[in-house]
C-alpha cells in the first residue's frame, strides 16, 4: 500500500509552494507533467500488483 501512495502526485503542494514565491507560471507545467507522471506511475504499480495477487 505504501508503493500506492508514493505515486500520488504533490502537484497541490508544488503548486502553493511556488505560487508563494513568484514561479506560479513556471510551477503550472511543472504540475501538469507530475500529474501525467503519477498517471503513469499508479498505472504501473496497480498492475504489477494485480499480477503478484494483490487484489
């Protein structure tokens, strides 16, 4: 389950984190990029743990 949660995306903290310091415009595709990145990463972690018979 932690394997789970290591690839959840922190775009909300990113993105509060950089609009504090004046890089909102630069954070916002950082943002987009983590979460297709997360996308992909819950993807793979969820399948290679329905094929060990997590589920």
């Amino acid at each position: 389950m932690g394997a789970l949660f290591a690839s959840v995306s922190v775009a909300s903290t990113v993105a509060m984190l950089g609009q504090r310091y004046g890089y909102g415009e630069r954070i916002a595709a950082m943002v987009v990029v983590s979460t297709l990145a997360s996308f992909v990463s819950m993807g793979a972690v969820l399948l290679l743990w329905q094929r060990m018979g997590g589920f």
